[in-house]
C-alpha cells in the first residue's frame, strides 16, 4: 500500500489516503507507459501536409532544349523539381498516423501512469478544492503551499468553475476533468493535484473498467 498525504488549501497535512498498488498494476510498467505516450502524441497528428510533384504542378512536359550542342547541363521539362514553380521531390500526401491500442492496455496504461506519480511523491492531494470567485493570485498560493514547483495537471470538477477559471492562465499548469485524465497528461507534467474524493472515485471506475478513456 502507498500512503498519500491529504492536504487543505493552506497545505496543511489533514488526513491520507492509501493506494492498492495492485488496482493500478502492481509495479509500474515503463514499456507500457511508453507506448500509450507515444500513441497518443501520435494520434494528435493531423496527417494533413501535402505538397506536388513534378506530376501535379502546371506546365509544358517539352524538353526544353536539346540534349547535346549548346553548352548548357542537360535538361528536361520544367516541371522538374530543380527549376523554380517545378514540383518537390518526395513530395508529401496526406495520411494518417493513428495508432491502435486495446482497450485494455489503454486502462491499465493510464492506472499505471497514477501508479508512476504516486510512487515518486508527485500525487497532491486536497480534501476541498473551492474558490468563491476566479483568483490566479489565490491559485498561485495554493500551488506554493503544496510545494508544486514544476508542471502540474490540476483536476476540477467543471470546464466552467471558478478553479479552472484561477488556474487557465497559470504557466505550465494544465486543467482537466477527472473523466479526462489520460497517461499522457499524467507523464507529461510532474505534479498531479486533485481531491481525495475524485481520485478514489476514478480508480474505482478504471478498476472496474467503466471508465471512459482519452483517445
């Protein structure tokens, strides 16, 4: 079991929380995490750059002088990539770089990555995270207070609150819903600050397999 301390907004130690490292894989899988991070950068690709040919691009397919006699390098038609308005060599078409991971492994995968955070005391707890009215400056003492002096992904329970509102503009501060917490955002911050409640509710679902996960 790991014990995680539970703060309050003055990141005064107020209770804890133990973790079954059994419901988030028992050992942290490093393969694993790795490719469901690679999989989901991969999958923010658009895939959508193009570029033509020298089969795409306008022009006459002449020869444009002939071949031997007048002194000049040999030369094709005008469409050849080396002339001005020609078209590109290894010219790039649309695709798409999605990947594919089992469903499975893309729950476990994102148990895993808590399980990764925990293990190296980068999980903040808070019994209550309320602001009465949008605040970057009362945030931003919040974050002091836990000793968050890196990324953090903040969890809050609306898009639309006053916490997401505090914390929107903060540097290298990431806010999501609990339903939205994904290994990537996870691995790519080093601090992860929640409340007690939603963090035992979400491990409760991923353990059960109800959850919805992050594409």
């Amino acid at each position: 079991m790991i014990e995680i301390p539970v703060h309050n907004e003055k990141g005064k130690q107020v209770d804890s929380l133990q973790l079954d490292e059994q419901l988030l894989g028992g050992k942290v899988r490093h393969v694993l995490l790795k490719q469901a991070y690679v999989r989901f950068h991969a999958n923010r690709r658009q895939g959508t750059a193009a570029t033509k040919g020298r089969g795409q691009v306008e022009g006459s397919t002449r020869k444009l002088y002939k071949q031997k006699g007048t002194g000049n390098a040999r030369r094709g038609n005008i469409r050849t990539n080396v002339m001005r308005g020609g078209g590109v060599a290894f010219a790039k078409k649309p695709k798409s770089w999605r990947q594919r991971m089992p469903q499975k492994m893309r729950r476990l995968a994102n148990r895993n990555a808590l399980l990764a955070k925990a293990v190296d005391g980068e999980v903040k707890l808070l019994d209550k995270l309320a602001f009465d009215k949008p605040s970057a400056k009362q945030f931003a003492s919040l974050l002091t207070a836990l000793k968050i002096d890196r990324s953090c992904v903040v969890v809050v329970a609306s898009d639309q609150g006053n916490e997401a509102k505090s914390a929107a503009n903060l540097p290298d501060v990431r806010v999501t819903r609990i339903e939205r917490l994904n290994a990537f955002d996870l691995l790519n911050h080093r601090y992860l600050l929640v409340q007690k409640d939603q963090l035992k509710a979400w491990i409760e679902q991923a353990s059960n397999g109800s959850a919805k996960e992050a594409s």
